[in-house]
C-alpha cells in the first residue's frame, strides 16, 4: 500500500486480511489440540491405600480420556470396614500447552473445572487443594 492510500481503503484491507486468516490460525489450533488428545488418550489409574485415625483407607480411580475431547473417570473409596463408596463422573476436557489440563465434570450438581498438570505417562492434580480433594493423588498411564 502506498502512503495515499485512502485510510478507509486501508482498513477494508486490514479486515479482510484479517478475515482470510482467522480460520487458519483456528484450524490450527484445533489441529494442535487434535494431535495433544491423541497422545494423551488412554486409561490411567490413581490407587490410595493408607491409614488414616487407625483406619485403613483406599481409594482406586481411573480416568479415561478419548481421543474427542471426553472423559470418564470411575472409581471407590473405603475407609476402614464400611462398604465400598463408587462414584463416577464425566464431561469433556481440554489442553492447554503440552502440560496442562483441565476436565470439566458435566454430572455433579455443581460442575467443577479440575485442573491438572501432566508430565510424560503421568497426570497430578493441580487445583485438588483448592477444591477440597487428595491433592497426592495421581493418575498413572495403563499399559498393558
């Protein structure tokens, strides 16, 4: 563009360049989540076992994330003799970066937003304290 092209002319072009490239660098990035689901896809499993006030308490989770963008996670918890507690809970989840992630329940009253930072086969509760929940706890990659 010269320096006498006219201002609004300028912004036309300003737009439609703008435009033209919006998808693009949206494609892309769903491309580089796409590709972020696909290697993190797969079971992982989370076991507590310890004693807590002289009882023996477990916990066994495991989580499963799709290649689509959902995930389910199922599990129990017992403390001591008294039955086994299960619970289930699912939503869809998404990265950020290579090490975060975060998985947004769509089952419980009030949904929570739970944030975990993932590092090779491993995924670690980030904001666990926060909300009140075992922030040891971690979901290790199933292989079998």
């Amino acid at each position: 563009m010269s320096p006498s092209t006219p201002p609004s002319l300028r912004r036309a072009l300003l737009t439609l360049c703008l435009a033209a490239g919006s998808p693009l660098l949206l494609v892309a990035c769903q491309d580089e989540e796409a590709r972020s689901r696909s290697r993190l896809a797969g079971e992982y499993v989370s076991t507590i076992d310890l004693t807590l006030a002289g009882e023996r308490h477990r916990e066994r989770h495991v989580l499963r994330l799709t290649k689509t963008g959902y995930w389910v996670r199922a599990g129990g918890t017992q403390l001591g003799d008294r039955p086994l507690k299960v619970t289930r809970d699912s939503g869809e989840y998404r990265i950020h970066g290579d090490t975060l992630l975060i998985l947004r329940s769509q089952l419980q009253e009030r949904p929570l937003s739970m944030r975990y930072t993932v590092s090779g086969d491993t995924i670690r509760g980030y904001n666990f304290a926060a909300l009140g929940l075992n922030k040891e706890s971690a979901f290790i990659r199933r292989t079998e």
